[in-house]
C-alpha cells in the first residue's frame, strides 16, 4: 500500500463531561498537530498517491471550521464529548466527504483508505482510520 501524509495543526477549546476527565471537565485549550494519510494500492497515472498541494489545501480547509473555535459552542459537537478520538473521526469524515466531491482531485477517487492522527502532545497521540 503507497501512502502520502500532509500535516497542519489547530487550537481549540473544550471541555469535558465525566469524571474520568478529571481536571478537564473545565474549559481548556488545545493544540493539535494533524496528521491526515492517505493510502491506495497502486499509484494513479501520475505515479503519485494524491496530489500533495490538494491533499495539504482541503486539509487547511477542513480544520479551518475547527480552528480558534471553543468546541463547546459548536452546534455540531453540542452535547457531545469532543475527545481527541472523536476530533480525529470528525477530521476523517469531512476529508472523506471532500474526496467523494472531487475537491482533491479526480484521480483521489482512486484512494482505498484514510487515517487521521492528532497528536496532543510530544507524548500522546490517537487516530482514526477508515475505508473510502
């Protein structure tokens, strides 16, 4: 499987419900590092995964919606536990739904899979893959 991954990053603020949240169940900031992969079996006709600048570009533009955002008044997260694993999901979706479209190009049609990895830290980090 060839891969192409493009990185760019957010902040956000959220807070959490649950008492395994701890200290976090307050408002607090984050900063994400994104990671978005994307993966297909045989490279398309230009010998390449995905256009890189297109790739890097509808990322941009998905975490633009999230950025210096508080995600607690997002109508979209209303009610729902923002966790770095449901973030990733999110990002994964909305890039999803951008290649579908044809916003990275048509040979990314081609693309078999996706995976989103938001780093928190030096330390920590998680992700989600799923199939196109």
């Amino acid at each position: 499987m060839f891969s192409v991954t493009v990185r760019d990053h957010i902040m956000v603020a959220h807070s959490f419900r649950g008492e395994v949240f701890g200290p976090a169940q307050r408002l607090h900031g984050a900063t994400f590092v994104v990671d978005a992969t994307f993966r297909r079996p045989e490279l398309d006709s230009d010998n390449i995964v995905v256009d890189i600048g297109l790739a890097t570009q509808q990322l941009g533009a998905v975490l633009a919606d999230l950025n210096y955002r508080n995600l607690d008044d997002e109508p979209d997260f209303a009610g729902i536990n923002t966790s770095t694993e449901y973030l990733a999901k999110v990002i994964a979706d909305r890039l999803a739904d951008r290649i579908h479209a044809g916003d990275l190009g048509e040979n990314a049609r081609g693309l078999a899979q996706l995976s989103v990895t938001l780093h928190e830290s030096h330390a920590a980090s998680a992700g989600y893959e799923r199939s196109l």
